[in-house]
C-alpha cells in the first residue's frame, strides 16, 4: 500500500465535500470492506461505516470517511501529488483548510495565553471579577479558564 494507490483509489471511487460550510469531508465508498480496511490502516485515521442496504438485491457496501479537518487536510496533501480528476478540488480544500487551522491554531494559542495569565493572578489572590476587568475578559470566563471548564 502506498499514496499513490490510495490517491488511484480516492481518484476513482472518492469524493470530498463541504461538510456543512464548516470544512471538508472525504468518502470512499465500496462494496469490498478490506481494500477499505487496507487503506484506513495504511493511512492511519478515519472511520469504516457501514452502509444500510436501500435495496434487498443491493450488494452490501461500506465507506471509509474522514471528516477531521486536520486529518483530512493531510489525507489531500499526501495524494495531490497523484491525483488527476480530484486535483482541483483537492487544491480548492487544501487552500481553505490551510486557512481554518490557522485560525484554530491562533485561537488555540489565545485561549492558552490566558489561562496563564487568569491562573498566574489568580494565584496572587486577584478575584475574578478583577482578573476579568484587568484582561477585558468576561470574569465567567475567567473563572472557567482557571476551572478548564472550556
């Protein structure tokens, strides 16, 4: 198993879809459960879901699913290279994920800076409601920032 098979197979089989104006989604659909266990286990996340029959004489099927905006940003990265029909989209997503993991990372790294700074004046004895005024945050908040309650 290698990217390129995997880019063949999600080239061939797959698709990625907006998830909801939130992000991506990738899908692999398929009536063969192990070329789909072989990639999740090659690749290293998703899920395997298995498709409910709309038909009685329909073969049963599966779909490998990754929904992750993490994961699925690294899934586009490792099979663009190889891929042919999917290419655009695959460039399209990656362009916008790149975006949306910026803003979580920065987030991210707001929301750790003032836990800090809530936990080292609250361990100077500073009350929330001054903690709150002092970092023009809400003092809920800061109480649940020194709770870990977000």
């Amino acid at each position: 198993m290698n990217w390129s098979y995997v880019a063949g197979f999600f080239d061939g089989e797959g698709s990625v879809a907006r998830n909801n104006g939130l992000g991506f989604r990738i899908t692999i659909p398929q009536t063969n459960e192990e070329v789909l266990k072989l990639i999740r286990n090659f690749v290293g996340f998703g899920f395997i879901i298995k498709v409910k029959k709309r038909e009685s004489h329909w073969k049963d099927s599966w779909t490998y699913y990754i929904a992750s905006k993490k994961d699925v940003y690294y899934f586009l990265k490792q099979v663009l290279p190889y891929l042919i029909v999917k290419r655009d989209i695959a460039l399209e997503a990656i362009n916008k994920l790149e975006k949306q993991l910026s803003d979580i990372r920065k987030r991210k790294e707001l929301y750790d800076k003032r836990k800090y700074e809530v936990k080292v004046l609250r361990s100077k004895g500073w009350d929330y409601r001054k903690i709150g005024r002092e970092l023009k945050i809400d003092w809920g908040y800061a109480r649940r920032l020194v709770l870990d309650l977000v």
